[in-house]
C-alpha cells in the first residue's frame, strides 16, 4: 500500500480488510486487470457516463456490456517513442520485479521465478541486448 500511495494514488484501498466499492462511488474511469468477480463490483462504481476499461480475458457468454469493456493495447510508434521519452526524462517510472536472461523466459512467464505478488513487470535480456 505504500508503493501506491508513493505513485500518487488519492486513496488506498486494502483489498484483504475492505471492499472497494464500499469505500469508493461515483469514479469517472474503472481500469479492471483482474475480470471475474471484481469486474462485476466495479459497475456499480460508475458515475453516469464512466468508462470501465478490462485487460481481463472474457469468454463468448460474457454480457455485452463486459465485451464492449475489453481492451486490448495495439503498438503505436508515435505512443512508444514518446513513452521513450518520458522513461529518459524521470517523467515516467517503471517497477521491475526481475531481469533474467532469455533462457529462463518461459519460467519468469509461468511466475516460478518471480514474486507472484509482487510489483513491476519482469525484463527478460537476450545475449547482447544493450
């Protein structure tokens, strides 16, 4: 929780002692990278005229309103090059959990070799990589 609140986060919420939608109402957006059940909570959450936004996989029963959520990140050169930039200029902070070589790729995958619940993304590094 405090990772989160370093980030700039307005409020943080334990998941493990509250739920969320008791504590928060009215929001404008819901990124939901988790689906399922916390999908369905989140709803309610909405001000009229709030987007939910879900990286979550849906399956083809899914509600039209959960398909009509799902999004999925197509690379843009222009995005990704000013990503670039604010990486370079401090404006933007990644977290990395782990970086391992190319040949442990499919184990960093699976999480058997990271902390799965951690933070941060994992690096994977090829032979050369600079």
């Amino acid at each position: 929780m405090k990772l989160v609140a370093e980030l700039g986060a307005d409020e943080v919420i334990d998941y493990h002692s509250s739920r969320f939608e008791d504590r928060t109402q009215q929001v404008d957006v819901v990124f939901d990278g988790v689906g399922a059940e916390t999908l369905d909570r989140s709803w309610n959450m909405l001000k009229p005229g709030g987007r939910m936004v879900t990286i979550a996989s849906i399956d083809d029963a899914a509600e039209q309103r959960v398909k009509d959520a799902f999004f999925i990140v197509e690379p843009n050169q222009q995005q990704l090059a000013e990503v670039a930039r604010m990486l370079r200029a401090g404006t933007l902070r990644t977290l990395v959990n782990a970086v391992v070589p190319l040949e442990q790729a499919s184990n960093a995958y699976s999480g058997s070799l990271t902390n799965k619940r951690g933070y941060g993304k994992v690096v994977i590094t090829i032979p050369g990589d600079k």
